[in-house]
C-alpha cells in the first residue's frame, strides 16, 4: 500500500512537471512571434539616421550634467517596447535590440527540436567549453562557429537523431597554468543558425536542461564529446497548509482540564464554516475570565504601542476598567472625545475629564480603539500544529521566497519585470540567476545548487549584499550598483559574441571608475546598433575589463554607457 501510493505521488509529480514544460514551450513559440515582429520592425528602422555624425574621441566636460540627465531619463524608459522620437531631437535606444543580436545577421529557424528530456537520462551530445561564460535553462547564448571541428559539431548537433539541435555547454576556467572543467553544464538547443560564405556559422542556442558531466572525450572528427545525465528538478515546495491554526480560548482549555484529569490538547480546533461565530472577535473575549481578559488587552496595548511609535510620556492605565473586568475598548471611552467629557468615576470621585490628563487619557484610548478596529488580532491567536513554528516552513517555501526575490529584483534591477513567474519558483529562480550581475564563480556555484528554495536563498543574499564591482586581479572598484544600467530587455547581463567566436558575458553601467581607453571606437561589429567600442583597460593592473559604448548620433541617448566582463569581476560584490 506504502510503494502505491508513493508511485501515485511519484506520477502525480512527473505530470505536473509535464504540463509545466508544456506551458513553457506554448510561452517560447509567442516569444519567438514576437521577436520575428520586432525582427520585422528593425529592418524598417533607418539606421542611416543614426551613422550621420562620427563619434567624439573624448567627450566635452560642459556636457557632463546633460549626460546625466540623459541617462536618468533613459534608466526610466528603457523597458520601452519600441524605439522612437521621444523628444523633436532626441531618440531612445530600443533595448529590444540588443536582445535579438542583430549584428549575427539574418538567421534561420531550426527544423528539428526536442522537448524537455526526463530527469536521469543519458545523453551523448557536442560539447562546447567556453570561458568565462554560465549557462542557465531559458538564458540567450549566441555563437559563431568558425573552427572547422566545431563546425562538424554543429553539423552533428543539427542531424542527430536522439537529441536534434542540442549541444552541451560547459563551463572552464584557468586555475594556474591549467584550464579546470566545470562538473555541471546546460544543455543548449539550436534556435537559430546561419551559414556564411566562408563556411562559418552564426547561431543563436537557448538553455534547456542542467546535466552532470559523467566523461567526455574528443570524437574522430576532432570535436569535444560528452556522456552527461540530465538533473531531475525538485518540484517547488510550499508550506503546508495545516502548519498553523486559531488556539481555542483559554477559558475552554481551562475547562476541560477541570473535567478531567487529562493533559492540555495538542491539536488546537480547526475553522469550519459553523464554527465561524464561535472564532470571531467577540466570541473570543467574551469566553475569556476577567484575569484572562487583562493579559488580552495588555497585550493588544503593547503592540499597538510598538506599531505606532507614540511619543507621548504617559502611559495609558486601564487599572479601572480592568478590576471590573470590563473592556476597555467599548462605546464609553469611544465616545469620550465627542461629548468632551469623561464619565464620572464608580468612587464618587468629581469630574475631571476637562483636565489634560483626562483628555490624554481619552484620546490614547481613541487611538487604541481605532488601532483595534483596523488590525486583524486573529494572527495573534495563531499557533503551530507542527514541530517546527511558521516562519521556518516560510525559509523554505518556494512561492514565499519566489515573491521575495522577485520585490528585490524590481527594487533593486527593475527590468526584466519577474513578477509574471512568482507563480513558477524554479524558472524564477533560473531568470535571476541568468540575469544577476555577479562574476562566472558565483554564477556557476548557482548553477550548481539543487533545490529551488536553496537558489532562490541564495540569490536573495545576494541581491541583498550586491553593491560594489571590484577588478578580478587587483580588488580595484570599478562601478557601484547604484551605477547600474539596462541596455537590453534581457536584463543588466547578457552574452555577446565577437566575430573571432569568443563569446563575452558583459554587465552594463552608466558610470565607471579607474578605468582607462585603447584606441579609437570602432563601429563594425558593435553589439548595440547606433553605439560604437573602445577596449577600456584597468587603471590600475591593464587588464582588458571590457568596453565603452558612445552614441554614433548625439541625438541617441544614452550617449555612453560602459561593458565590464563578468569574467574580470571578483567575487567580493559588498
């Protein structure tokens, strides 16, 4: 009976995680549609506007404060779908751009694809090591193809029979004299390709699916093999729903324990429809003693207290109304403000409402009134039914911290917007982490975490302590998080390929520091239409830290914008 019903949860599971994958490819085919318009769009665009004028070799210090304001208004607007006149001499950069690789050219969409292979499987594929370069599930890898072994990779990819169009992606990086090899990959499907005159091809891979590497070796042909079998994903977890309930009153607990000889129950009452009165606020006091009621309201006035902050030097006493075990909260004190004068005292004692004590004391009653009118009690009445108390299942709750890593983003990125995969932790979690601007070694370590909650921890940590960019070699800070800068509806980075084949994650910003220029911009090649490069060098080591973007048409804006390799950045981001 125990191995049926784990097989039934087994094939419960793998069907959601079926019709998941079904649902992400229906997502692909509307995003390809859209990116065959704005392909379309592109091609209309006249770039001739944006070639008129040749690019400043050093730009005038008296336009500095326009830059900024250029680049603030940029930094507001730079989710805008399309590029256009926002202003009779201004135009915007289109991050949609940057995100198609228009500068591969025109690319063919692939014949053969496969879907989404089950966790476990064995699959011997092309292997591609690139530097300084993470892959992730649903992340963007172009590639230009020109040695001939890789070639016959691609050849291979594209006409093999049990994964069509897939190759696998590893990471390697030098440690010494000596390249290392990453254990966990990304298998990539061929999107997009295009064959050159001379034999080369440009190709445009999405991620599909992590793999461990079992062995690799090189094939006849002279390119790089791999056996790798495909990661099962968790399934993300929620909090259960029975971890907390309402405690019945302590009246009743009392009770029964009267009745019997028998211990405290430890399974609290759970809410039904008929016992929705019986669980309302004015059940709940109305079964509490008079001692019971006391503790009730003091602690309703030490947390109205805390959450309001009050400056007031007294302190309201309810001593009164607490010896006749009344509520203090009733339409007497409510109502003490309105008529302007207090009720006399049960003692005989003369009025003295019209005193400023009196008046203080009606008015903190008011407040706390108005504090309990507003706020839900109901939680402070909530106990654990498990072990372990709420807030620890949270820890771990994929869709809890799902929603939390995705207010980071918006606070602290912006674009892309991640709010459409709260509802999807595990594509949320791989979005950030394709996305998040932080060197190859953390990348790669994030790669490598099983479990949606860890990784999503783990980015939320990091998006938390974020804020400095230092140089690899030399700890040198670069740029600051505030500095940052979307020039791509893919997020603040992505992966570029040069026409030599090395492909480059780049991470873009408004403003750098220490950091010196080689050479003259160069518009061929340019990854963003309208910018051309420089090779921008570390002040302090030289080494090659990425690339400065400048407007070819001072009507473009922003007019610069700064590249840093995310291979070049260390690991320490505080």
């Amino acid at each position: 009976m125990v191995i049926s019903v784990k097989n039934a949860v087994v094939a419960e599971e793998s069907l959601n995680w079926r019709v998941n994958a079904t649902a992400v490819e229906m997502d692909e085919e509307r995003i390809r549609e859209r990116e065959r318009l704005q392909i379309e769009q592109i091609r209309e665009l006249d770039f001739e506007e944006l070639q008129v004028e040749e690019v400043d070799d050093l730009q005038d210090s008296d336009d500095d404060e326009d830059h900024n304001d250029d680049l603030d208004s940029f930094r507001y607007n730079s989710h805008a779908p399309v590029s256009g006149n926002i202003g009779d001499d201004e135009l915007m950069f289109n991050p949609a751009l940057a995100s198609l690789h228009t500068y591969l050219g025109e690319v063919e969409d692939t014949q053969n694809r496969i879907a989404l292979v089950d966790g476990g499987t064995v699959l011997k594929i092309p292997l591609f090591y690139l530097e300084g370069v993470v892959l992730f599930p649903e992340a963007t890898l172009p590639l230009r193809i020109i040695q001939s072994s890789f070639l016959a990779a691609v050849e291979r990819a594209l006409n093999h029979a049990n994964a069509p169009s897939t190759i696998g992606v590893i990471r390697v990086y030098r440690e010494g004299a000596q390249f290392k090899y990453a254990s966990v990959g990304t298998t990539a499907e061929i999107r997009q390709y295009r064959r050159l005159g001379d034999g080369s091809f440009n190709v445009i891979t999405r991620g599909q699916q992590r793999f461990r590497l079992k062995r690799r070796w090189t094939d006849v042909e002279g390119f790089p093999c791999g056996e790798v079998q495909i990661i099962e994903e968790n399934v993300p977890l929620r909090t259960p729903r029975d971890v907390v309930g309402k405690l019945v009153p302590l009246s009743k607990l009392r009770g029964r324990y009267h009745s019997s000889a028998m211990s405290l129950p430890t399974t609290p009452l759970r809410d039904t429809d008929a016992q929705s009165v019986a669980n309302s606020e004015e059940s709940f006091e109305s079964a509490l003693s008079p001692s019971e009621k006391r503790l009730h309201y003091s602690v309703v006035e030490s947390i109205f207290y805390d959450a309001t902050s009050s400056d007031d030097d007294q302190v309201l006493s309810t001593s009164d109304d607490q010896s006749s075990g009344s509520n203090p909260y009733n339409s007497r004190s409510i109502g003490c403000l309105a008529s302007g004068q207090d009720d006399k005292k049960k003692d005989g004692q003369s009025e003295f409402g019209k005193t400023s004590v009196s008046q203080g004391k009606c008015e903190k009653q008011n407040r706390l009134a108005t504090f309990r009118k507003n706020t839900d009690l109901t939680q402070f009445r909530r106990g654990s039914r498990t072990f372990w108390p709420y807030w620890v299942y949270e820890m771990y709750d994929s869709y809890h911290l799902a929603q939390r890593a995705s207010d980071l983003w918006k606070q602290i990125v912006g674009v892309p917007n991640m709010e459409a995969f709260v509802n999807k932790p595990d594509i949320l979690s791989f979005f950030i982490a394709s996305k998040i601007p932080v060197s190859e070694s953390i990348r790669q370590e994030l790669l490598e975490l099983d479990g949606v909650s860890y990784r999503l921890q783990r980015e939320i940590e990091l998006l938390e302590s974020f804020d400095r960019v230092r140089c690899k070699h030399c700890q040198t800070v670069i740029a600051r998080r505030k500095d940052m800068l979307v020039m791509s509806n893919e997020g603040p980075l992505g992966a570029y390929v040069n026409p030599h084949g090395y492909v480059h994650e780049i991470m873009t910003f408004y403003k750098a520091n220490d950091i010196v220029l080689t050479g003259r911009p160069v518009k061929k090649d340019s990854w963003f239409p309208g910018y051309a490069w420089t090779i921008a060098n570390c002040a302090t080591c030289e080494t090659q830290l990425g690339w400065l973007f400048t407007a070819t048409n001072k009507k473009l804006k922003p007019s610069s914008f700064w590249a840093v390799r995310g291979s070049q950045v260390a690991d320490d981001m505080r």
